[in-house]
C-alpha cells in the first residue's frame, strides 16, 4: 500500500479512489522488483516515497515490455507499447489519463516539475534490447547507460530536493550510469544467454575475452583482469556522483541516496568475493545487509548536509 501522505492533486481522468489504487499498484512493483529503491523511497517518507514508486512503475513496466514479452509479441509491436507509453504519459500530465499508474505518474511530474525528455530517452534506452546488443566502445555504452539509469537519476533527484544552480543533475546522471554498469557486471552471464553483450568491445578485444569464453562462462585470469577493469571503472563514477549529495537540500534525501550508493557499490564487492561468477550465481546484498546500511548512511548524510550549507554559504 502507498504511504499515507496529503491528498494528491485531482485529475480529471479518474477518481480519487482510482487514484488511490494507481499509488498501491506502483508501490507493489516497486516492493517486488526494486527492492533498493523500495528502502530508499521509505527512507525519503510519505510524498515523495509516493513519488519514487510512480517513477519506478513507469521504469519497471518499460523494461518488461522488452524483457519480458507477452507471447507473440514481436519487436514492432513491443516498440508500438513503448509509443503508446509516452503518449499516455502526456495525457497523464494533462490530467486526462483513464489509467491510474498513469494518472499518479502525471501528478508526479506535475507536483515536481518534471521534464518529459528523461522519459522518452528512457523509453530509447529500453528499446534498444529489443535487438541483440553490442557496444564498441565505452562511449556508446555510456550513453546506453545515460539512457536506462541516468534518466531516473535526473528524475528521482527533483523529488529528493536539490541546488537548482549547482551541477547535481550532471552528478546524477554519473550515478545512474554507475549503478547500471554495477547491473551490467552483475548479470554478464545472463545477458550473453540473452544474446546481449553489454561490456565494450575495445574492452573485450584489450583483455583477450571472447564470445566463446563468455558462452563457456570462464572466470580465468583474462576475464578476472577485464572485470577488475570495469569494477574500478565502476567504482570512480561512483566517486563522482557522490559529489550529488551534499547538493540535495533534504536530510532525508541525503540519507536515501547514501543508501543507495552504499547498496549498489557493495554489488561489486560481491563479484569479487564470488571469485567474479557472473555466469552461475547473481551478486546481490540480502535485505538485512542493506539494513545495516542505514546506520552509516543516516551519518554521512549528516555530514554531506554541513558540508552542502558550507559550500554554499
């Protein structure tokens, strides 16, 4: 169920209890598939956890579309969906959608003052993996990177509260694309049985990986070496966009993006205790693990505030 906060702005495509089961529905997939972000939207409280679930029903339903097709879908008619998606959301924002996902994501945007292009360049992003997937550099991976995850940095960001004259949304974007790299580290394995190979080929071709040593799921020195590579690479973006949160104007967001970081980060880790098995198990931070997180993360954000109201004094 949503958290109990004040009553959200009317729409005029559907009811207030319409409305009321857009904000459930959103909140359930939020609490079954996105459970780091699940914490961080209690940690951010009432309105803008509501917030954080409506941004990630958007997010999750895009990338099942293509992920998880209906039986006889093709890829024209999934693309058509992810059309069907943006248009929808521009109803919603008018306050016209019969949907209720919809029409709580539209008061979203408009409570927050969201911009649309985030959206359609996450619905870009998506669609891509309709296709099987190969990056040649780590410029194009990037910007696949930007597309997936950096989009819901510079979306979840207002929502949390920012310096609207500082660089917090480069630095949120940075996030993103370090949480997706995390992701894309995770699920080598996987992504290869699913005809996508997400690492750079430059990166591949430097290291001596290839194609049959993915399908074969080895873990020697030369894959060991390649994931060292993109782990630090990985861990330096994080670096970076840490520099976000000092910039976030709320405690609690301080504290929920701390978390966060915090939570992805540890994936990293995980690989490397695993002996980087990315091809048989999944790294991942059980939920008392990312629990104990909180601690730690409610102190720096603490002290990214006195560091914020320093810099910007």
């Amino acid at each position: 169920m949503p958290i109990a906060a004040e009553r959200p702005e009317p729409s005029r495509g559907v009811s207030q209890g319409e409305l009321l089961e857009g904000w459930a529905d959103c909140w359930r997939i939020l609490r079954e598939h996105g459970k780091t972000f699940h914490v961080m939207a209690r940690v951010l409280g009432a309105e803008r956890g509501n917030a954080i679930a409506a941004l990630y029903g958007f997010a999750r339903v895009a990338d099942d579309a293509v992920d998880e097709p209906a039986p006889g879908d093709t890829p024209d008619a999934i693309r058509a969906r992810l059309r069907d998606m943006a248009a929808e959301l521009r109803r919603a924002v008018a306050g016209e959608s019969r949907q209720p996902r919809f029409a709580v994501l539209g008061e979203t945007v408009r409570r927050y003052q969201l911009p649309l292009e985030p959206f359609d360049d996450l619905l870009t992003g998506v669609a891509t993996d309709l296709e099987p997937v190969r990056f040649a550099t780590f410029a194009e991976l990037e910007l696949y990177c930007y597309r997936v995850a950096g989009t819901i940095g510079l979306l979840i960001t207002p929502v949390a509260g920012y310096r609207p004259e500082s660089r917090a949304l480069e630095h949120a974007k940075t996030l993103g694309t370090a949480m997706q790299l995390t992701n894309i580290l995770r699920d080598v394995g996987e992504d290869f049985r699913r005809g996508r190979v997400y690492l750079p080929g430059e990166d591949l071709l430097r290291f001596g990986v290839s194609d049959a040593d993915l399908a074969a799921g080895r873990t020697d020195a030369r894959f060991r070496a390649l994931m060292d590579f993109q782990i630090e690479r990985a861990q330096r973006l994080y670096a970076e966009g840490r520099a976000l949160i000092p910039l976030l104007t709320s405690g609690r967001g301080r504290a929920a993006f701390e978390f966060a970081v915090d939570a992805y980060s540890g994936i990293l880790g995980k690989i490397r205790a695993a002996g980087y098995d990315v091809f048989t198990r999944r790294a991942h931070l059980k939920l008392g693990e990312k629990l104990a997180l909180l601690p730690s993360a409610a102190f720096r954000a603490w002290a990214a505030g006195l560091e914020g109201a320093g810099s910007h004094a």
